[in-house]
C-alpha cells in the first residue's frame, strides 16, 4: 500500500512539541507520523503512545528505537500495550543504534548483526502470541509468552543500511526503513539486497519498504533542502550528487518525485522537514502531496 508520511525530530523539537505536530499531521490528512529513538533525546514508545492519545487515525511509526537499549521482551511489552490500546496504529522499528552511543551506556555489542538476526525474530514470535524459548548470543528467553498479546501482530520493522544489514534484515523483518540521504539508484540497490535476503530466507510476500527523504517546499526549497544534508541534524553528508538526494520545489514538484520512489518499490515515503520547516505548514504540503498521489 502506497503511503506519504513525515517526521516528527528529535533533534529540532522538544518533546512539548509534539501536540502541535500531531494535531498539524492529523488535520492535513497525513496518514503517518514517524519519530525515532536517538541517545539522549525522546523516548519512543512515550512519544509514540501519547500521539495515539491524542489522534483518532494518525499512525506513528518508530523507525527507530535501538536494539541494543531494551531486552526484547520489555520491548514485546511495549508494543504490545500500545497495539492493544490504539489497534492498527503502530508501526514498531528496531536497529543497531548509534554504536558510539551504545557504548556510552554499556550496551554495545561486539556484533550488531548477530543481535539483529536473534532480537528481531523473538519479538515478531513474541507478538504473535507465542512461547518463545531461545538460547542465542545476546538474546535469552525461556518459556517466555505475553500475558496480553496484541489481537494482530502488527509488522515489525528494521532499519538498514550497509549491504549485510540489508541482507540480514529482509530475512527476519516485516519492513525495513532506509534512511535519508540517499539517490533513487542507491534505494534501488538497497531494496534489491532486501530482496534477495527475503528470498534466501523463504520468506514469501514483500518486506514493506519505508524510505526517508529530506523535503523542503516554496522559496529556495532545493538550496535548503540540500544545505540540510551537510549539517549535524541530518547526517553530514555533501556530495556532488546532493540535488538527486532531497525532494524540493512546489507540492506538484515534490508529488513527481514521490512517485519516482513509489516506481522503484517503496511503499512508504517519509517526507523529512529541514530543521528551519515550520510544522504546520510542513503538514500542509505533506497532506497535498499524498492527496495529488493519490493517497
């Protein structure tokens, strides 16, 4: 299912914000909201349960909330509850995490993508109501089941981005989130190798592909857009190639662009607001775009 959403961030706004932005989101019809979980800012499964709160449609996705922080079964816990009380609402996502900041709390791991293949299977199994017994590297559980289970597991999702991770997570996840930054033809490799480890893997049916994009609209929209990607909020990246990283322009510019990333397999494109984008008026647009695409 195609889908246009935005980004609430961790980095630009305090968590007070986040009603401006929800109600914002809510009333232009976006149909998503995505937060993520970086050291040392918003708690995700808080943000996210106090969104529903206040919404009646609104999805929050997580994309994402680091592994290595929650033992898998309080993250069951979690997202489970929410489910539970917002049905069909939560879209949950796990990865590495930062490994510097993994470390700062002494929850590094040696190998990320070892945690990767044991965590994300024993949380799809523990939300779907099983018992889950699993004696792994870094994941342990015994006879482990949820008390309250959601009805229907929501997907789960996995953020990737080398190609092993890629590989890894289209073989144990529902969906996978692609982080910004990126050119049409590097999301298209990187949906490839989801692929394949889906394959390999004897999975049948797609991984839901949700990509992030750095979005600016109106005056200079390109120039902002691009300026955006060198900076600390986003990733520090400047390359000669910067332009075909970022969508930018008018709603009708930017609405071309979504359906180019719809074209090459993703379901899911998140518009990323500049750190200057006001709310409301970053929503406005956002709505625009998902109804000219029919959304």
């Amino acid at each position: 299912m195609r889908r246009v959403g935005t980004i609430f961030s961790p980095y630009v706004n305090a968590p007070e914000r986040l009603r401006e932005a929800v109600d914002a989101a809510e009333a232009s019809g976006v149909a998503e909201l995505w937060i993520w979980e970086d050291c040392f800012r918003h708690s995700a499964f808080a943000v996210a349960s106090a969104a529903l709160a206040w919404t009646d449609r609104l999805r929050i996705g997580i994309g994402i909330s680091p592994m290595p922080l929650r033992n898998v079964a309080v993250t069951a816990m979690e997202i489970a509850t929410i489910e539970r009380l917002f049905p069909g609402r939560l879209l949950p996502g796990v990865g590495h995490g930062v490994q510097s900041w993994m470390g700062q709390v002494g929850a590094r791991v040696a190998s990320p993508l070892t945690l990767l293949r044991e965590y994300v299977p024993a949380l799809r199994d523990l939300l779907a109501g099983e018992q889950v017994t699993v004696g792994g590297r870094y994941v342990t559980l015994d006879g482990v089941r949820l008390d309250w289970p959601p009805e229907r597991a929501p997907l789960v999702y996995a953020a990737a981005e080398g190609p092993k991770t890629l590989h890894t997570t289209g073989g144990v996840a529902d969906g996978v989130v692609l982080d910004s930054r990126h050119t049409l033809a590097e999301l298209s490799r990187s949906i490839d190798r989801v692929r394949a480890g889906r394959q390999e893997a004897g999975r049948t049916g797609d991984a839901d592909i949700v990509a992030y994009v750095v979005t600016a609209f109106g005056t200079d929209a390109r120039a902002r857009a691009v300026a955006s990607l060198d900076d600390s909020v986003y990733g520090g990246l400047d390359s000669d190639d910067s332009a075909d990283r970022v969508l930018a322009g008018s709603v009708e510019e930017v609405a071309a662009g979504v359906e180019r990333l719809f074209d090459i397999g993703v379901e899911d494109v998140v518009l990323q607001p500049t750190a200057d984008a006001e709310i409301e008026a970053f929503s406005a647009s956002v709505g625009e775009v998902a109804r000219l695409v029919g959304q």
